[in-house]
C-alpha cells in the first residue's frame, strides 16, 4: 500500500476509535443514581407515535410545498409571456 492510503488509513482508524471512547465515556448505561430531573412520565402508544413521526412531517412537508407552489412567480410570469 501507499503511505498516502497508510495515512489515511490511520486517521480513519483514529477517528472511529476516539468517536467511540467518547460515546462510551457519555454513556448513562453506567449511572446507577438516577438524576434529580429524572421523571420520564407516561410513554406514547402506536397511534401517538405515529402521528408524531410520521404523519406530523408529512403534514409539514405538504404545507410547506403548497406555499411555496402558491407563492411561486416565475410560473405566472411565464404564462403572461406566452
């Protein structure tokens, strides 16, 4: 191999291994003490979750294209042309 591939080779190692570390080290897995603003409340069922990620932005996503194709010029300057 190359000593450019040997070095790049090197560095990705380096990184992956200090992305890990860091992560390993942010981890809560090891907290045995929960904190004093811990309290989760009540989770989400199917249907809460769905709607929340999934249909909310697909909604958003509509709405914002519908403004944007509502308040597009360059068409109606086009038609007006032709």
């Amino acid at each position: 191999m190359s000593n450019q591939v040997k070095k790049n080779a090197l560095r990705a190692g380096t990184v992956t291994a200090a992305t890990a570390l860091l992560m390993l080290m942010s981890s809560p897995a090891f907290a045995l003490i929960p904190d004093d603003g811990d309290d989760p409340g009540p989770g989400l069922n199917v249907v809460e979750t769905l709607g929340l990620y999934v249909v909310a932005p697909i909604v958003l996503f509509l709405v914002i294209a519908g403004l944007v194709i509502v308040t597009d010029k360059s068409r109606k300057q086009a038609k007006s042309k032709g």
